[in-house]
C-alpha cells in the first residue's frame, strides 16, 4: 500500500490526525493493532481542555460532545478537611473543561473516519518501520496473518507508550527522561450519580482521592493506592468506605452516592518524556513520546495539542511546501510537554501522601495547597494551567 501519511496507533492521536488531514485533502492509512471493541471498550480518562473541545468541535466532530458533554466552571480542592473551590471563566478570560470519556472521543473519531472511508485497518499490527534513514519510510505489518507493507512520505508515530515507533530511534539520538511515583491510583466506574456538580480533588492524611463523572447517571472516583496493589485487594465496600471518608470536610456533611461498581482497575503513575520527538519522516505524537501522571488530567489533551502542531506542519507541507512547521515540530511539541508535565508533576506533588513524607512533608503540602487556592495569583496559575495553556504561549 501506498498513503502520504502512514499512522501507527488507532488511539485519540491517530484518529484526529487522520481526520484532520483528511479535511485538508491529505491521505493517511491507520493501523490499529487491538480490535475496534477493543479501542473504543479501553477505559481512560474524561476531562478536555478548552482547546481539545474547540479543535473537535470546529472539524465536525462535536455534535455528541455538545449534547452530551458536561462544561464544568471549576474544580474543589480538598486538604486538611479545607474545601475551596477555584473559578475557571472569572481567571481565565472565559474559559472551562468539559467533562468528555476519552472513549466517546475515540468512537466519535472512528465514526468520522468510517463515515469517510478512512483506510482505517483494526487487528492490524506494525512489526518493523524500515527506510528512515534513506527517507523512504515503509511500515511493516501483519493483518489476517498475512504481512503487508505501506509506503509512505511521512509516519506519524501514534502507538502509544507501548508502541515500536520510539524504538524506530536510534539509540544515540533518544533521550528519555522519566520519574515513577510511589504510588498508584484505584480507579473505578460505578452507576450512581455523581456526589458533587464538580470534580473533587482530596489531600488526605491517609492519601489522595480524586471524585470526577462521566454523565449524570454514572460516577468515575480514584483512591491512591499503593503501586503494586491489586484490585483483588479491595471489595467495593472498602473502595466506598476509603472514599467517603477521604471526602468529608469541615463543617458540613457530605454525602458519597454508591452504586453498582462495573468497572475497577489500578494504573501505575509516572512521568515519561522522549527527546526528540521527531527523526528523519518519523514523528512521534502523544503517548508515544510521553506519559503524564493523570492527576492534572492532560494525557489526552497533550496528546491532541501535539497532533494539532503536526496536522498543520503537514498542511503547510503539502499545501505550501514550507518546511518550517515540520522542522519545528519536535521543539514545539516539547515545550507544551515539558510545561504540561511540570504541571502534572506539581498537581501530584501537592495532592499526595508520598512515603517518605514526614509530619513536615504534608505541613508543606498543606500549605501549598492553601496559598494556592486563596491567593488569586496563585489560583490564576493553577486554573489557567487545568483550562489548557495556548497552543503559542
Ligand atoms: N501496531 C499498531 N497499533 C499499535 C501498535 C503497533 N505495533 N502498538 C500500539 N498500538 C496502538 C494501541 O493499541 C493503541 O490503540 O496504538 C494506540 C495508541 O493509543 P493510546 O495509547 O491511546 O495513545 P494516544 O493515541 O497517544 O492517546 C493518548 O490515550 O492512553 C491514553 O492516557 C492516554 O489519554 C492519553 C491518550
Ligand atoms: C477522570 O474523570 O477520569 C479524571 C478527571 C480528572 C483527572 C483525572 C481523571 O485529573
């Protein structure tokens, strides 16, 4: 097969890119290697920025998002039994998230691109990415058994953390920079509504715990965990009881709905950064070249920022001939990556109970989390950071 665009990974990055070339008259060939069940089944995360929420919207692809969607004004930190809640719209110039799974994304995509006969092959797994440093990329892949071949002017690495595409970079060139936490989140799905309009983020003295939602009918709440824990580990009585007690405040009752849990799992947390994020005609996008911990909840949203830069780095190639967008697209993309990591980083820093962390560890944490929910300043940095920095800062 032939394609101008061959695209690894049938993820949020693979997708939209696809789509967005195909707006602008450009061919891409998908290849996915789990099932269409299986991507649209995975579970993730459900916050998007106002940018992600824009950039679906203005390429056709808001309809459900807007009906379905929930815009949510602001988030409650909890610390210390302080609950405060920071603005978006009044420290943002106008600006909100909307409260989206990641899976509704993913399926609205996939039905945009079959809609457009996208060359969007599912259990289509690539083996090897030939041909960089000649620039003549071919991707190698196995579908049905058989072993099929694209050629392509330019592949977009979209295959996520577990992908080959990072490995298609010689070792001499890659830089990877990576923090593991000594902690993990337990999250769950459940159907009952969800306890709080907003997202509730808890400090406790026995850890964090995190209160979000997918629709009015079904709630998505995290505990932290250790690392290694396992599922089996918990009955839904105790995940119920270890989150109603990390929710309660001063002062006032707070009320946890419970419901039948369908869904529980535990993920890892870390912070991952490859360098470049570009080599010959291969780029790297999303997940690919970087992994955030969820507690700022910027994966996909970072993973769209990038897949933004590159889809209008191609658009200007094709269109235009001007390498400009291409030959900057790997420092471009790094810098949102390396202010959006510091934010997660900082997010996780502040909200959980580290190890290590001694009486005045969590007296610093307090305080951090204090000063930034009453100093306006202070509230302005976190709220323009959680709505989504602009794509130019
Ligand atoms: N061949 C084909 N497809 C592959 C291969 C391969 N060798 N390796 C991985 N894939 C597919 C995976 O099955 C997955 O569907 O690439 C896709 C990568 O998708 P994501 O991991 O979702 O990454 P991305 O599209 O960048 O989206 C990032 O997804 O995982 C979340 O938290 C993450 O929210 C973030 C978002
Ligand atoms: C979610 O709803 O899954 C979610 C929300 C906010 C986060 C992380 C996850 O920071």
């Amino acid at each position: 097969m032939k394609t101008q665009v061959g695209i690894i990974g049938a993820g949020p990055s693979g997708l939209l890119l696809s789509h967005l070339l195909h707006l602008q008259g450009i061919d891409s060939i998908i290849i996915e290697s789990r099932s269409q069940d299986y991507v649209i089944g995975r579970v993730r995360a459900g916050v998007l920025e106002q940018g992600t929420v824009d950039v679906l919207k203005e390429s056709g692809l808001g309809t459900r998002l807007e009906k379905e969607g929930l815009e949510h004004h602001g988030i409650e930190l909890l610390f210390d039994g302080i609950a405060r809640r920071i603005d978006f719209p009044s420290l943002t110039d106008g600006k909100a998230v909307t409260v989206y799974g990641q899976k509704e994304v993913v399926k609205d995509l996939i039905a945009a691109r079959q809609a457009a006969d996208a060359k969007l092959f599912f259990e289509a797994k690539a083996s090897k990415i030939e041909g960089l440093a000649e620039g003549k990329p071919v991707i190698h892949f196995e579908k049905d058994g058989e072993q099929h071949t694209i050629t392509c002017d330019y592949i977009a690495g979209c295959d996520g953390f577990h992908g080959i595409s990072r490995k298609a970079i010689p070792d001499e060139i890659l830089t990877v920079f990576e923090r593991e936490y000594p902690f993990g989140w337990l999250g769950i799905l459940a159907e009952a509504a969800p306890s709080s309009e907003e997202l509730i983020y808890a400090n406790t003295s026995e850890g964090f715990a995190l209160h979000s939602m997918r629709s009015p009918t079904v709630t998505r709440n995290y505990i932290q965990c250790a690392p290694d824990d396992d599922i089996k580990n918990w009955t839904d009585d105790q995940i119920w009881e270890t989150l109603n007690r990390r929710f309660q405040r001063n002062g006032e009752s707070f009320h946890l709905n419970t419901g039948n849990i369908f869904e529980k799992g535990i993920t890892a947390m870390r912070s991952f950064v490859t360098e470049p994020m570009r080599y010959e005609k291969l780029f790297l996008v999303g997940d690919a070249a970087h992994i955030v911990p969820p507690t700022g909840a910027k994966g996909m949203n970072l993973a769209i920022s990038d897949v933004r830069v590159l889809a209008k780095a191609l658009t200007d190639l094709y269109h235009d001939g001007s390498e400009e967008g291409i030959d900057t697209y790997s420092e471009k993309c790094l810098r949102r990556t390396w202010l959006v990591t510091r934010f997660s980083w900082w997010m996780t820093s502040m909200l959980h109970k580290f190890p290590q962390d001694d009486a005045f560890g969590h007296k610093i944490q307090v305080a951090q989390l204090d000063y930034a929910t009453a100093s306006l300043a202070a509230q302005t940095t976190l709220a323009e950071n959680y709505v989504g920095l602009p794509l130019d800062l």
